[in-house]
C-alpha cells in the first residue's frame, strides 16, 4: 500500500508540476473537448495546491514506509 502511495504521489507531483510549468493542460482539455475549462482550471489558484498536495503525498509515503 505504501508503494502504491508513493507512485500515485510521484505521479501526481509530475503531472500537476508539467501542468503549472508548460501548456500540456490547455493542450490536453483542447483535445478532449473541454475548453471552456481552461480559464477555471488553467490558474494558478488551482494548480499550485494540488502541486502542493502531492507533493505533500510523496512526502508522507516517502518518510513513513513499512
């Protein structure tokens, strides 16, 4: 279980961190249809803590292994 946090943590942490660094969210909510997304999830209001979050995840599952 441990390991499993600690993948979706890494996961996370990269995807929102490509998302807040590089246009790959607008290129992604273009292809799947969702445009009239970007200007309340393209921000970042909303991206940062969600970094933040799994960031927070990796920590956690990173310092308590079993």
């Amino acid at each position: 279980m441990e390991n499993k946090r600690l993948m979706i943590g890494l996961g996370g942490t990269a995807f929102a961190a490509l998302c807040c660094f590089t246009p790959l969210l607008p290129v992604i909510l273009t292809a799947l249809g969702l445009t009239g997304l970007l200007p309340y999830v393209y921000n970042d209001l909303v991206l940062l803590p969600i970094l933040a979050a799994f960031l927070i995840l990796t920590g956690y599952a990173a310092w308590r292994p079993r």
